[in-house]
C-alpha cells in the first residue's frame, strides 16, 4: 500500500549500474570479475516490492551476497534460474572478466 | 467371445470409422476455405509433439529452452511420458537417475545378448570447486557407469585420476568436462545443487 502511494524515488535517484566486487578475493580463485548489476533495467520491468526487502535489504552492501547464496535459491538466484530469467551457467552475463584467470 | 460381443465390436469399429472420415472431411474441407493451416509440418518451429497414442500432444520448436518450452505446456519428452508419473526434476524433466536408483526401470545393458555387463562402478570422486564458498561436487560414478562405459569419459573426456584434470565451472558452462553431457543429454546445468552437494567446511 505504502508503495503504491509513494512515488518512484530510485528511478529518479537514478542508480543506473552496480558493481559488486565484495568476494573479489574468491571470484578470481574462479576465474571471474565484479559482477556489474543494471539497476535501472531491473527497476524498469520489475516492482522495487518484488526484491525490496524480501531479497535484497534496499541498502548499498548491507546483502551478504554469494554464489553460493545465488545457487540455493537467494538474492538472484531467486530469478536467474531458469525459469523466470536466464540461467546461472551463462557467467559472463552477470561476471565480467570471465575465464580471465583460472 | 460370444455374438454379443462381436456385435459390440464391430459397432464400435463403425463408430471410429465414422469419426475419423468426418475430421478428415472437415480439415480437407477448411483447406479448400483456403483456411491457413496452423501446423506446418515442414517449419521447425512448427513440430509436432505425439503421445504414445499418436495423438497430438503440443507444438513448437524444441530448440527453446525448456522454460520456455514448459511453459508453453510442452517438454522433451512425449506427453505420454510426462504422465506415467515419473519422477520430474523442477524442470519437468523425467528424472532419470531417480528411476534407476528407486530400480523402477531396468534397461537392457546392450542390444548384444553375448557382452559381458560391467557392474556399474561405485566410486564417488569428490571435485573440490575453486573459490571460499561454493559447495564442493560430488561426482558419482555409480549412475554414470550404469548408463555409459568408461571409454565414454576415459581418457578423451576426464583422464583417470582424482584431482587430475584442469576442470573449471567457466569452462563447463562452455560445454567442456561435465558439459560434455549436462545440459545435452543428462540433467541441466541450471540445477546447480545437483552436482554441488558437499557444503564447504569453515567458511559457509
């Protein structure tokens, strides 16, 4: 309800792309890079209730994000699996850097 | 069979017969319309899915994914399968390890009556995955060794030594080791928890 009323506040903050690089260390034992996230596509086609705060706490960093976390079903694993967004397999659409090291 | 049966069977036979000239007569009849037929045999985006029956079970392409395809109400396999009640994985995929460890089915070993059948090999190599968090895979030898021989994956595939191959989940996800077969022939890549089953000690 709250949400209804309230008007568009990141849409106009305009939090465009994202970098999360907090498990850099663990990443590049995998081979990959920072995962670049485009807020503003996401915010584009899906309700901010949809990941706001059942997924993802609205707040820079506050998400203890994981691979690990991503293949059991949270942050976004709970979409990019599949069936409601692309799979988890395809690295380089989230990851940049793939295959960079190994 | 008594009189009475055949009566009934042949009434039957008449009832069918009927049937089938009717639907006949009317899809030539919407042809001669000019009504556009909405299958195409020829287009591939346009097969044809039957049931055991040979009835029509869906349409589309099957190069989709199969999301997409099971959305759509189709799968891979025949719609017959899909309800026998086979096990499913949470792609609607028939779960074909689970059939064979629950000895619900029992395939030949060979079209070759006189080769000898390898008892599956039960060795479980554990994979350690790369990284502080991710769980470790489990790769079993069992389910494998039941539906291949060793020179499917010996040496062209993974030499034959624990730790001796330079895998990588980047490199899987480009169709080398285990993508050879997941995500072609046996269960998606997609299912990440399939494979990573041992979760890592200290760091969760």
């Amino acid at each position: 309800m709250i949400l209804a009323i309230s008007p568009k506040p990141a849409a106009a903050a305009g939090l465009g792309e994202m970098t999360f690089d907090n498990k850099i260390e663990s990443m590049k034992k995998a081979g990959v890079g920072p995962v670049i996230f485009s807020h503003t596509t996401h915010e584009n086609t899906i309700k901010c209730a949809e990941c706001h705060p059942d997924i993802f706490i609205e707040k820079r960093g506050a998400n203890d994000m994981s691979m690990k976390k991503n293949m059991d079903g949270e942050h976004c694993g709970a979409c990019h699996d599949s069936t409601v967004a692309f799979p988890m397999y395809q690295c380089s659409k989230c990851h940049t850097q793939v295959g960079a090291a190994k | 069979m008594k009189p009475t049966t055949y009566k009934y069977l042949i009434f039957l036979f008449c009832v069918t017969a009927i049937v089938a000239f009717t639907t006949t007569w009317q899809i030539k009849e919407a042809q001669a319309a000019g009504a556009k037929p909405t299958l195409d045999p020829s287009d591939p985006k346009s097969s044809l899915y039957l049931d055991s029956r040979g009835k029509l079970a869906g349409t589309g392409s099957s190069s989709k994914p199969v999301s997409e395809a099971f959305k759509a109400g189709q799968g891979w396999h025949p719609q017959a399968l899909q309800s026998e009640g086979l096990p499913k994985d949470r792609y609607g995929l028939v779960d074909w390890a689970k059939l064979v460890n629950d000895g619900s089915i029992e395939p030949l070993h060979s079209l070759d009556e006189d080769e000898d059948e390898l008892p599956p090999l039960d060795v479980d190599v554990v994979i350690h995955s790369k990284g502080d968090y991710v769980k470790d895979v489990k790769y079993p030898h069992q389910i494998h060794t039941y539906w291949l021989s060793c020179e499917n994956c010996h040496p062209a595939i993974f030499e034959m030594g624990a730790g001796a191959n330079p895998i990588s989940m980047v490199e899987i996800a480009e169709g080398k080791w285990c993508g050879r077969c997941h995500g072609k022939v046996a269960f998606p890549l997609a299912d990440c928890n399939r494979c990573h089953t041992i979760p890592k000690k200290a760091k969760r």
